[in-house]
C-alpha cells in the first residue's frame, strides 16, 4: 500500500490544474500448482503489479497500462512517461457525452487476511485423496489487492487471500467428473468430502449408458450446472445499458410481463466477498439485490449508463455484470436430494449455453461430465451427452421445485493476465421439467 501511495502522491503533484486522474492499482502474489495422473508435474509462482492510468482534461480522457516493478525509482518514472503519453493523447480525442467523474474523497480499506494453508499441507491432503485415481488439476492461491485513488483524494484498497483448486477425475473409458473446491480458509476435513464425492460418482460412469429419448424430464442442477446457467443471464441480464436499450434476456422480467419462483432472490454481494468495494471508474461499490422473491429488483448501473438514462451509478463494472453473484438458499438438504428427485437426471454440469431466443430467456446447452439417470431415489446409470433447451422462466420459475440449503462456492478459475476476483455462491436447483432436445 505504501508504494502506491507514494505513486498517488508523486502524481497529484505532477498533474496541472487544469488535469484530473484516477489511479487503479492490482497485484497478486500466486502459487500455481499443476496436476496430471494425480502427480505434481508443474508448480511455480508470480509476483506482478500494474496500474491503470486514466488522465482527464476538459471531458477528454485517455487511460494506459504500465507495469510496476517494484524499484519505487524506475516505477515513478514509468508513471511519469505514461502521463506524458496521455497529455499527447488527449488533444486528438474528442469530448465523451457520458464522462460522469465521482468528486467526492471516498474512503474504502478491506484486508481479509485469514492465513492461507501450507502448500505442503494441500499437496498432502491432494495426494491422499487421489490415491489410485487419474486426476488432473490446476491449484492457484495467494493473495489478490486492488487499489484505487483519484485527485479528488478518494482513495480504496481491498486485498484478499483465496486458493482454487480445479480438477477432473478421469475413468478408464474417458468419462470424467469435474469438481472443485475453492474459498479463503483449506478445510482438510471438507476437502477429502468433496473429493469423495467426486469419486463416488467416477464409479457410476464405469455403468453402461442410459439411453434416453428427447423430452422432458425432472432434473436436479448441480451449483456447477446452475453457474453455468447464470453465466449466460448475466451477459448483460442485470445490465441497465442493455436493459433501457431493450437489449437484456431479463427484459420481460424488468418489464413485469414475467416472473421467477419466489425461491429465487438474486443479489450481487460484495461485502465479504473477493471483489473490491469500489469500482475501476471510483465508484463505492455495495451489495444489490437483483432479484427479490422471483421479482426484478434492481440493476447493475456504471457511471456512463447513469449519464446516458439519468439512472444514479451504484459501482457496477464498465460492461454492468455482476462480480459477486449469490443466489439466496432454500431448504433442500443436501442428503435429500436423490431422494427428492425420486426418477430423473442428476446434472453435475453444463457446457456450450447459448441463447435460443433472448427475448425469451430461453437457453440452449449440453450437459457434460458427470450426468445420471436416477430411479427411485438411487443413482442407475451415466446418460450419454444431450442437448437441453429451455427457458430461465421455466428453469427458475414455474417448474423450480427446490432450491438446496447448502451452497457452493465457485471461484473463476481465470487466469489470464491475472488471476480473476468473481465468484459465485449457488445452491443446488431440482426442477420439475427440464426438456431435452436430442
């Protein structure tokens, strides 16, 4: 934080009167470790930090990458370079309409700083679990900062720790399962239950394959398939931009022409979560509800959406998706849910969504991985690929029967560039008719 500050500092002396800026910092410290046939065959870290640079001159603004080093000298001197750039920059740009800068000396400094485990401890743990079994896998963890400050003097730092450890496991005739398990404190004792889990149903896919014809069919969504499913909503579903320009898949819902099941209350919760309270624009960002007992509640709105409709920005990212997505649980424990589903698919995963009709809501994907046919409350048989397609309005509205009332915890496993902040936190979905199509 230190080094940043001194940056913010050199900076507010170094821009003119005329001149404003805003200063987004982002750093990590990572171990990645990577797994084939359950055996460590690569493993290394990264340390990099990187500022976002935005100037702004009378409604003209211009932003620049530049990568720190970590000399206090030469990192000052590659700010001040880039500020030169963007004085160059900016008289060739014309003035941007919707350029809606936040004036005020916001305050925000949140460090969850719970230790995180021994890499020691986590490979022990892994190589117990894996014992005997094909897994490949990708372990990332360390801490993740984010910082902002700007020369109205708001200034925001957030650092969290957090591991993902993403893996498959794999049968002797090429299907697998894929699991995770992922969040801010290694849990020895959860972890080896997860895992079982996973191999417990490696044993399943050594069964012949259930055949099943194109219909509809009761079906209970994993918090994995269900991610999968909000993945897509929230291209721009909660978005005000797409929203007021009748571009989102939740139109109809927004509009009140449609509604989910009242199980379904929908929020983007930032507090305790991995994303920074601020936005990369200085916005404080705060928990929103999205959706409230089925009902649209409200929408993730940046500062260009709030210029353009006349709306009041609440923080949201430039393309308004949410960073922090939680789906409130229901009361479904998780030991019930075979004997809850009774005869249909248990869903471990989804792939390939796409929308069918957007206006619609209606989506269309392939289950992938583990997927069984259950009857009578006990797991019969794998189910080879198939296409559903269906509406979110009959997924989570009227066919939504239970949600469960443990939740998991999806961490992105991105990588690239850096690694990513999102998250979700979903409870599993059992729903009355899922319609497959071949």
């Amino acid at each position: 934080m230190n080094n940043f500050k001194a940056l913010v500092e050199w900076l507010k002396h170094a821009v003119t009167d005329k001149e404003e800026f805003q200063l987004g910092y982002a750093d990590e410290a990572s171990e990645f470790v990577r797994f084939n046939h359950a055996q460590v065959r690569q493993a290394g870290q990264v340390q990099q930090a990187s500022l976002n640079l935005k100037l702004i001159d009378d409604g003209r603004h211009a932003d620049l990458g530049i990568t720190l080093s970590g000399e206090p000298e030469l990192d000052r001197q590659r700010l001040a370079d880039g500020l030169q750039q963007l004085r160059e920059t900016l008289p060739l740009l014309p003035r941007d309409p919707y350029l809606l800068l936040n004036h005020s000396a916001w305050q925000s400094n949140n460090e969850q700083t719970r230790p995180l485990p021994e890499l020691a401890q986590v490979l022990e743990d892994i190589s117990r679990a894996a014992d005997g079994v094909d897994m490949v896998g990708f372990y990332a963890a360390g801490p993740i900062t984010r910082g902002f400050a700007s020369s109205d003097g708001a200034f925001g730092w957030h650092r969290a720790n957090s591991f993902n450890f993403d893996f498959s496991l794999f049968h002797a005739n090429g299907e697998a399962v894929k699991a995770s398990y992922a969040g801010h404190t290694w849990d020895s004792t959860e972890f080896a239950a997860r895992f079982q889990q996973a191999r417990e149903q490696l044993e399943f896919l050594g069964r012949p394959l259930h055949t099943l014809a194109p219909g509809q069919y009761r079906a209970y969504l994993a918090p994995a398939a269900l991610e999968e499913i909000f993945s897509i909503i929230t291209w721009g579903g909660f978005s005000a931009q797409a929203i007021a320009s009748k571009g989102s898949s939740l139109q109809k819902l927004y509009a009140g022409e449609q509604s989910l099941s009242p199980l379904v209350t929908v929020s983007e919760q930032i507090s305790g979560s991995l994303s920074q309270g601020f936005s990369t624009e200085g916005y404080p960002r705060g928990d929103v509800t999205l959706i409230k007992a089925g009902k649209a509640e409200g929408q993730l709105i940046n500062s260009r959406s709030a210029a353009e409709y006349g709306l009041s920005t609440n923080g949201a990212s430039s393309d308004e998706s949410p960073s922090a997505l939680q789906v409130a649980a229901g009361n479904l424990a998780q030991a019930d849910i075979l004997k809850a589903l009774g005869t249909g698919l248990y869903i471990s995963n989804l792939w390939y969504l796409n929308y069918s009709d957007l206006p619609a809501a209606r989506l269309t994907g392939m289950t992938r991985f583990a997927t069984f046919w259950v009857e009578d409350g006990e797991i019969k048989a794998p189910v080879s690929t198939m296409r559903f397609d269906d509406s979110v309005y009959s997924l989570l509205g009227s066919q939504l029967e239970a949600l469960t009332a443990e939740r998991e915890l999806l961490l992105s496993a991105s990588t690239y560039s850096q690694r990513n902040t999102a998250s979700n936190l979903l409870p599993g979905a059992l729903v009355k008719r899922l319609t497959l199509t071949l």
